[in-house]
C-alpha cells in the first residue's frame, strides 16, 4: 500500500507546478487504519504547507497514522512555523517520505526531530528518484546556489534551426509546441536573446492557460537596446520584462523602454557583450530558481560555452534542410575538436506523436 500512497502525494506535489516557487512543490497524504484521510498540495500564495494542510483535513483522525509526504518536513522557523511540531502535537506515528529535504536549514534536521519525539521515520528510496525530479530545480538551487538553466530549441533532424531565407511557418507541431508550453509553465523565467526578439517579434508568455504564483518573467538580452518599442514584449510588458543591456546603450533608448514598464538591467561583459552567467546570477537573486533558454543559434552557443546551461531540450520535427547557410542550433565558433565536444548524460527520449520527438538530456559538469 506504501506504493498507492505515496504515488498519491507525489501527484498532489505535482498540483504546485508553478504555483509553490520559489519553495519546493511537496504533497502529503494521512492514512490512519488503511483509510486516506487527509490530503495536501503547497501553494507559495496561500503559505500553508502541504503536512499542515493534510492534519487540518483529517483533524482527530490523524492520530495514530502515517503520513506519506514527498520531502521532509521541516523543522525550522521561515513563513510559517515548523510543520513537525504539529505532525507530533497531531499524534502522528509514522512518516514515509519519498527524499530529504536539500535546504541546509532543513536537510535532515526535520527527520531527526521527528525520530527523537518517538515517531517512526522511514524513506521510500524507490521513490526519490521520482521526487527529486518534480523538483529538481529546487534541488539544483539549493546544492549550487543557482537556477537551473534549460536550453530549448526546435530543430530538423540535421540539426538546422533557421533557413538563409523564408522563415514563415513552424519547424515542430502544434502537438510539439503544445509541450513547450509545459516548459515555459514550469520556468520562472525565460531567456531570449535581441536577434530572436527582432526576428520573430515573439511574446514568450506562459499560454498553458492554468494559475502560476509570479508571472514568468521575461528576459532580453539586447546589449545596444534595439528592442522596438512597438514590439509584442514591450507592449505586453506588465513588470514581467527585463532588458539587459551594457554601458554602450543610449541613455535616450533606456528612458523611452523604462517609460513604458520595462526594466532595464546594465551587466557589461567580455568584448562589450551581456554575459549570460551574469545573467543567470542576476535571476538567481531574485530567486528564480528554473531558467529556460530560447534564443537564436549564436545565444544558444554563448550560453552553452559559457558552462551557464544544465540541461537540454530539444524537439526534432522529420524535416532536413541541410545546406551551409542553414543555421545550426548552436553556432559561433564552436569546439574545433570532437574530443573537446560537450558531452551531455542522463539522456531521455520523449515521444511526440505521430512522427516527432524530443530529447532531454544533462550537461556533464566532469570533476
């Protein structure tokens, strides 16, 4: 029964997709004699945590039972006080969690709180794989100290992005751009570069249509300021907009993007460029923990030389336009050796119906 159970506060966990950060997305479920009889998914917004949210459902009834939770609980004072000191005054017995909790405020601490007021603490190890990837960029900000950056792209299957020419129209499927939209759901922000923004006028919203705590938060990287005034992200701008520039931009240009709700960043870089790790600092203080990439061929390759991406996603529609001129997904100058390529690990294939597909995969850090 442990397998029902906990399956069951990990899909309660998953409730807070873009709705717990920047906390961690936690489920929890209290069984008491076989029964469930209470439940929990955190929300940021609403500040209760998932544990406490399960013992006010169950009230009486949680004595004497098991609560299943998909991270430990932790035992310490932020937004709320800390949730084992109502799991013991609730007469909780038994706590089956999925992982430990990799905040160093927490990280064990909750666990050894629990176990000291007598109640029994197991973890399901054959689950935390499971929920360490529901929250793996809480996991990855609280182990670095940085977001977790994905690289998205679309490509043929000879790795081209761009045609030398016409444009128009879509490399993936709706189906596949229907996927993206989870992506950019479960991001805080996204990343563009000025090239992608002049050339596609893109709006780069969250349009899966379902609640999020904080807008996700748009970010150009435009080292002159040349992003129109007139373009689709500076009209829709509702301090959801940063445009990074360096010192060389015009003060003129930077007044005018201000006057109409963007935020504009100065980060000055290597050869009078925006540097993408200063970037990803930057988004990082204001606690966004998951970046997503999608920008154009040279931004992908800065990004990804620059050591400042984790991960990849990358979509293939059953298309070649082959050609020098095509652009690549990455371009720039590129590794000139095949034995200093950047190797990626951890690979997983995700089928998108009838005939596309994407790969998700890590980039190795080697020691």
């Amino acid at each position: 029964m442990t397998n029902i159970f906990m399956q069951e506060a990990l899909a309660l966990a998953a409730q807070g997709v873009a709705l717990a950060s920047p906390n961690p997305m936690v489920g929890a479920v209290i069984v008491t004699d076989g029964v469930v009889v209470g439940r929990g998914s955190y929300r940021y917004a609403g500040v209760t945590h998932a544990e406490i949210l399960a013992l006010r459902e169950a009230g009486e009834q949680a004595r004497g039972g098991t609560m299943y939770v998909s991270l430990e609980p932790h035992a310490h004072t932020g937004r709320t006080t800390p949730c084992t000191d109502a799991i013991i005054a609730a007469g909780i017995v038994k706590i089956v969690a999925a992982s430990l909790d990799p905040n160093p405020l927490v990280a064990g601490a909750g666990f050894t709180q629990l176990r000291e007021a007598g109640i029994v603490v197991e973890i399901a190890s054959e689950f935390q794989a499971e929920a360490e990837k529901l929250n793996e960029a809480f996991f990855h900000f609280m182990r670095t100290g940085r977001p977790l950056v994905m690289l998205k792209s679309a490509l043929t299957l000879d790795g081209k992005i761009a045609a030398p020419e016409d444009n128009t129209g879509w490399i993936t499927s709706e189906r596949a751009r229907a996927h993206v939209q989870l992506l950019r759901h479960a991001s805080d922000a996204i990343v563009t570069g000025i090239g992608t923004a002049l050339a596609d006028d893109p709006l780069l919203t969250d349009r899966l249509g379902t609640p999020r705590t904080r807008p996700l938060l748009r970010v150009v990287l435009d080292s002159t300021l040349r992003l129109p005034l007139e373009s689709k992200l500076v009209k829709s701008a509702q301090g959801d907009l940063i445009v990074v520039a360096t010192t060389a931009a015009s003060a003129e240009r930077r007044r005018a993007l201000e006057a109409r709700g963007v935020e504009v960043k100065t980060l000055d870089g290597p050869r009078g460029r925006v540097d993408i790790r200063d970037v990803v600092s930057m988004l990082g203080e204001r606690c966004c923990l998951s970046v997503m990439i999608e920008a154009g061929s040279k931004v992908n390759w800065a990004a990804l030389e620059s050591g400042a991406v984790d991960k990849v996603f990358l979509y293939y529609a059953p298309k070649i336009l082959g050609g020098v001129q095509s652009l690549p997904m990455a371009g720039g100058t590129g590794r000139l050796r095949r034995a200093d390529a950047i190797v990626l690990e951890r690979t997983q294939l995700h089928v998108i119906p009838p005939d596309e597909f994407a790969v998700e995969a890590y980039v190795r850090r080697d020691a």
